[in-house]
C-alpha cells in the first residue's frame, strides 16, 4: 500500500474541494467540490499501474481508438506520468500541480518520436483548468498525434442529461460504421449505445442534470471535436473493468483533436486547454460576491 500511495497526488483548496491524479496516466481520478465527487469512476476500475483507468479523466495521446503500433488510445494512459510541480497554492488560493511525460525506451518501442507533454492543473473553488502542451524537441524529425480528454462525469442519470452547442455539428457516428451525420437536435441526450465523434464544435457545452441536478460547463480551446460517449448495457457487459449496472450513472464529454490528426513540425509546439466548471445558478452566486 505505501508503493501505491506515492503515486497518488492531491491538490486541496480547502472547504472539501480537492482533486487527486493518478501518475498512472497522470489521470484525474477524483474531483471534489465541497465534498461532491463530479467525475465517475467505475467500482471495477483496475488500479494495478498497468491497464488504463476505467473512469476519472484518462489522457488520450497519441493515438485515438485502436492503434495498429500499441494500445487503444495510445500509451500516455497507461504509463506512469512525473510529477515537475506538486501542489502549490497560489496567491487567489487556487491550487496548481503540474505533470510531463516524455518520450522513453517504453514509448519509442511503439512510437519512435522524441516529444515532451507539459499538463497543469489548477484547481479552483469551482472549476477544474487543464492546460497541456506537447512539443517536438527534435530537429528533423515531424510527428503527427490525435489527444482528447477522455472526461467521465458522474451523473444520477444519463437519460436525463442535455447537452448543447453541437447543433448543426457533422459527427462520426462509430456505433454505425463510422458513417457521418448531422446533428438536427438542439440540445442532445443520450438514449442508447452512443459513441460520436462531432467535429468543429463551439468552444464550449452545457451539460445539464449532472451532479445533484447540476449543470457543468465545459469550455475548451484548440480541441476542435468532442467526443460523447456511453457504452449502454450490452457493451457495458463487454467490459471487465466497468459493472454492469453502472452506464446510467456516466456520460462521456470528451475535448479533443481526433477527427484529422495535429502535424507537429521540428522544434514547435501545440498547447490546448480546457475548463470543467459547475455552474452555480440563482441567488448562490450573488450571497458568494457578498461574502467576499
């Protein structure tokens, strides 16, 4: 148990608000926000350092999907992350830690690239902020890279969840044979197996019906698709790592760069970001600029 414990980083703000991240895959497991947990993660999630997470935010690089060099969704999720920055507290009393991962014997085995990803978390009273940058140290050598946050929010229950800003939006339907469509609904739901890659969408979604009947906005940049997904019970049964009875209670939100791959020249790099944040409505917010 004390092995497992080091690999475990907690950013605590304070008023039951934290945040822990699994080295292993530098993966958000747990995001608390005056003690309510907003992120799933499955009872059966294997916690072992080898396999992927099952839950929390994974970290998708550098591949999307199955992969004919390595594994599903490449190799930044299932290897263990360095921690550059533990938790520190900021002047405003936000929280910031920041992990990188680079290329190793391990992943130039699957991938021969050199590369560096930077990924900073800041936790604040109300918001989680992810800021990632990936860059390519070499002088000759070009990559190419698909990365998403594979975003599991906990959710009482995903029929009665809405999400907008993906109206008029093309997506890749995978539970068709990756044929595309486009979205006619204003605000979607989720009411099936789903698995739906939509391209060019807005900078930001609203999820309703999350956590206590809650709603989260999810602001992204340089992320240009989103990806929504929910196995339903007949792939939820396919899963060893994910019970049963578990897919009402998570919907997948995922910001991403998928659909057409980032071309990373020598010696530059791409950053990206994304903010969770729970919206607070009626008069909470006033009594909190009161109390300030």
């Amino acid at each position: 148990m004390a092995a497992a414990a080091t690999s475990v980083v907690v950013l605590d703000r304070g008023n039951n608000t934290t945040c822990t991240i699994n080295l292993h895959g530098a993966t958000v497991v747990s995001w608390r926000v005056n003690n309510q947990e907003q992120l799933f993660v499955s009872k059966l999630a294997s916690f072992d350092g080898k396999k992927a997470i099952r839950g929390g935010i994974p970290f998708v690089f550098p591949q999307f999907g199955p992969w004919s060099f390595g594994p599903q969704h490449g190799f930044a999720r299932i290897t263990r992350w360095h921690l550059d920055r533990a938790p520190e507290r900021l002047h405003n009393g936000d929280v910031e830690a920041i992990f990188s991962l680079m290329d190793n014997e391990f992943t130039r085995s699957i991938w021969n690239y050199q590369f560096r990803i930077t990924y900073r978390l800041i936790l604040r009273e109300k918001e989680l902020h992810f800021h990632i940058g990936v860059y390519n140290p070499s002088k000759d050598l070009s990559f190419t890279f698909n990365m998403l946050l594979h975003t599991y929010l906990k959710v009482p229950d995903v029929r009665r969840c809405q999400i907008t800003g993906l109206h008029g939006c093309h997506f890749i339907d995978k539970t068709r044979e990756g044929a595309m469509y486009q979205e006619g609904r204003e605000v979607v739901t989720v009411n099936e197996w789903t698995d739906r890659i939509y391209q060019h969408t807005p900078q930001e979604h609203v999820i309703t019906n999350v956590v206590s009947g809650r709603k989260m906005r999810l602001h992204k940049y340089n992320f240009p698709d989103t990806v929504i997904w929910n196995p339903w019970i007949d792939r939820s049964r396919e899963m060893s790592d994910f019970g049963d009875d578990e897919f009402p209670n998570m919907l997948c939100v995922e910001a991403g760069n998928v659909s057409s791959p980032v071309i990373l020249l020598p010696g530059t790099a791409y950053e990206a970001s994304q903010i969770l944040q729970i919206i607070i409505e009626g008069n909470v917010s006033r009594k909190t600029k009161r109390n300030r």
